[in-house]
C-alpha cells in the first residue's frame, strides 16, 4: 500500500471515531444540561440517552486495543497513548480499569442514573478520544496531501 | 458571542455537499461497480446532511442560555467539534472522489474500458480465492502507482494500478500484493499477537539497545511485517509470477535498502521463496523462483546483506509463523 493512500485510510477511521464520539459529547452535554444543571432542553430523553449508548462499541474496542497491547510488544495504539497521557499512567493496566469505570459510568447514564461524577468521567475520556482522533486525521489528510 | 459564525460553517459545508453530490452523479454511469461505490459515498453524504440539519436545530438553545456562559461556550464548541469532522468528511469524500472520476476517464476510452472490466473481473477473483466476506465491493482504479484504499466501515476496497498497466494484464499480478493488504487489514490483531513477539525476540539477538529494539519492533508492526505478509499473501495467489513482476515495477539496483515504509526487496524475495518452501509447493515451482530470483540478483553489483533489525532469520520466521497464522 502506497504511503499516501496508508494515511487517507487511517484518517478515514480515525474521523469516523472522531465523529461518532463527537456526537456522543453533544448528547452528553445536552442531557447534563438537563438533568444536572437544570436547563430546559426540549431533545428527547429516551433519545439522548441512546445516542450516548452508541459510544460503547468504540470503548469496548479500546479495551481490547489495551488489552492487544498489554499481550503484544507493539507500542501502544494513538489513542490508547492519548489516555495514558490523560490519565498520567505509564502502566496500561490503570488505563484498562479506569476505562472499565467509565463504561460503568456510561451504562449508569444509559439506565438513566444520573450522577454528576459519571458525567464529568464520561466527559473527560470522550473529549480525549474525540480530540486525539480529530487532529490526528487532521494531520493524517495534511500529510497525505503533500504526496 | 453569536451564532452566525455556526450557521456560516453550515450554510458552507451544506454547498460542499451538494457540489459533492453533483460530483457523484456526474460520476456514476453505467457502470455497477462505479455506481455500488457512489451510493455507499453518497450514503455517507446524506448522513452528513442530515446532522447538519441537527445541528441547526441544537443551535436554537444557544440564545437561550447566553447568560450561562459556560454552558453556553460548552455547548457551542461541542457543535464546531461536530461541523470540523464533517469538514474533515468532505476532504475524505472528495478524495475517493478523485479516485472515482479517473476510473470513469478512462472507462470513456473503449479499450480501456474493456481492461478494467476485466481487471475487475480479476480481482474479484482473487478476493473469492483468499476467502473475504462477499459483501466487500473491490473496485479497480487507474492512479499513479500500485495502491490500495481500504474503507472498511463502508465495505469498500480500491487497489489502484497505474494507467500505463492497464493493458498489461501480466503486470496485474501484482494487485494481489494490494489484496495482501486487505487481507492484513482483516486479520492485522491476530497476525500481529502472533508475530511481532517471535521478531522482538529475534531483534533482541542481534540488536543490544533496547530502545534501538522497541524502535524496530514498532516499524515492523507498522509496515514491515505488513509488506511481507501482503507478499506472502501475493505470491500465495499468484506464484512464481508475482515475483518476476515484483521485480520488474521495484526495479531496484540496491536490493538490500530500506526505503520507509517497505522492506528491503531482498527480504520481500526471501519471504516469497521461504513461504512456498514451507507449503511444500512442488519442487519445479521452487526452481523456477530461485532461477528468477537468481537471474536478476546475480547482476547486481550490491554486495550489502540485509540489515540486522530486517536479517533473513526474521524473515524466515514471520514467514514461517505465516504459515500457521494464514487462512491462505
């Protein structure tokens, strides 16, 4: 494969994460407005709430990334790197409980738990994904258009 | 603050859009597969569309909560975020695009159009024989070299060949190198479990810095090991023939350099050989590669072996552990 065309698939991917976490960040941010800073937002419960559950495939595939990297020699993935930087853990294993936390959180707000914590959880780890995968395949189209 | 930059971006991207789909069905014409491929593009289009269409509509709760300034800057940055990746879609969109409408140029021409139907033909006759999913659409384009463009989440495969190959069918051999990929792309968490521990090991004997070692372990789980098993994958199809044009488009008077992203065509012919050794592929087969092989890295003055990070047990091993690891 070309290098060029290399990098316009992976940018590919990576826009699709970025878009889809991205929209789950909006529905977030429309139901903690609602339900926690008291705001009125006419958008469907029922509805945000499972617009917000479509992130859990995206979380479920990074933790097999972190568990893949944990078995394999091969240095951790972009946004796998982008949480251990978040979080401030080298050792991966913090980084795949603190994900498994969040997908407690995330399954809490799917049930229509709502607590202020696992929103700002929540929150914190879909803005890291969201914003690594949006620059790198930003930087990803850039390079690829220089070939 | 005022929305009016948001909906500028949006009116914006909105005209994007209806370019693109002008693009698009200018695009598509008789053709199937061209057409298969719009839609599935344009499928990505409408979604788009209408997301921007929500974005208008969340829009609306921006004057309402003005005085709450965080919420307000909140909420206004989660919808840019959104309408950047759309931006970002579109550059996606009009690439392939590109890919697309030189596709379509040269179906214009008769014969070569008669070429790519039976390129086509060809690939998706490859694809069935290294067992894919049927649903994947594999679609021919001319460009300036051999490439390939996986979308996966849209089922879609482009290997592209350059149009001066087009009415070379001999020299088609080589988009199995390109299947290669896909076939890499499919089974890449598996292969690489498998594989990049045996080369770290490998590395570990010949290279002493272990930095140096992590350094190499993450290029050949990056590239190399990707290249080789795409070869492997290419001359599992294609035998004897895919090396011989190998060499021929490489045309490479340094066998034993690196040149990023691809290894050495030394290790690339080793692989090739050592893989079909361990088939078991019938002794006349492993003569007429060696002889090809021999034939032309004899005339070379290079007397450079392979570098320790790439040498031949390596090789040998990621060939062998391909083997066990290959659906081939």
């Amino acid at each position: 494969m070309s290098t060029r065309w290399m990098l316009v698939s992976e940018a590919w991917n990576l826009n699709e994460i970025a878009r889809k976490v991205g929209d789950v960040l909006t529905a977030l941010t429309l139901l903690k407005f609602a339900k926690i800073k008291g705001l009125t937002i006419s958008e469907d419960e029922e509805e945000l709430r499972k617009r917000i559950l479509a992130v859990k495939p995206v979380l479920r595939d990074l933790l097999k990334e972190i568990e893949n990297t944990i078995k394999s020699s091969y240095g951790p993935p972009p946004l796998v790197r982008a949480l251990q930087e978040e979080y401030g853990y080298a050792d991966l294993k913090k980084v795949q409980e603190k994900l498994r936390n969040v997908i407690d959180a995330l399954e809490r707000i799917g049930k229509g738990d709502y607590r202020e914590d696992d929103f700002e959880e929540l929150e914190r780890l879909l803005e890291c994904i969201a914003y690594e995968a949006s620059s790198r395949s930003q930087e990803l189209i850039a390079r690829a258009g220089r070939y | 603050m005022s929305e009016r930059h948001l909906f500028g971006i949006i009116d914006d991207l909105r005209s994007d859009i209806a370019s693109l789909k002008e693009f698009f069905r200018i695009a598509r014409s008789g053709d199937l597969k061209t057409s298969e491929l719009v839609s599935r593009l344009e499928y990505v289009l409408s979604e788009v569309e209408s997301d921007l269409d929500l974005r208008v509509r969340l829009c609306k709760y921006l004057p309402s909560i003005k005085r709450r300034r965080v919420a307000y800057k909140e909420l206004y940055t989660r919808i840019l975020f959104n309408l950047r990746q759309h931006r970002q879609s579109i550059y996606l969109l009009y690439m392939v695009y590109e890919l697309i409408s030189l596709r379509e140029k040269a179906r214009e021409n008769v014969t070569y159009r008669r070429f790519l139907d039976l390129a086509d033909k060809y690939v998706d006759s490859l694809t069935e024989a290294l067992n894919m999913p049927t649903d994947l659409l594999i679609i021919v384009a001319p460009q300036s070299e051999y490439a390939s463009l996986p979308i996966l989440s849209k089922r879609a495969f482009i290997v592209m060949l350059p149009p001066t190959n087009l009415a070379k069918p001999w020299k088609w051999v080589l988009l199995s190198h390109e299947l290669g990929h896909l076939y890499f792309q499919y089974y890449r968490e598996r292969i690489l479990i498998r594989i990049l521990p045996a080369i770290e090991e490998e590395l570990r004997d010949v290279v002493r810095d272990e930095e140096q070692v992590k350094g190499y372990v993450s290029l050949w789980g990056e590239y190399w090991l990707q290249e080789i098993v795409s070869d492997i994958v290419a001359v599992s199809l294609c035998g004897p023939a895919y090396l011989k044009m190998l060499i021929t488009e490489a045309t490479e008077p340094k066998p034993a350099q690196v040149y990023g992203a691809h290894p050495p065509l030394d290790a690339r012919a080793l692989a090739q050989m050592t893989y079909m050794k361990f088939t078991g592929a019938p002794d006349e087969l492993m003569l007429i590669m060696e002889r090809v092989w021999r034939e032309f890295r004899n005339g070379v003055l290079e007397m450079d072996s392979l570098p320790d990070y790439l040498n031949e047990e390596i090789v040998r091993r990621v060939s062998w552990l391909t083997l066990f690891e290959s659906h081939l």
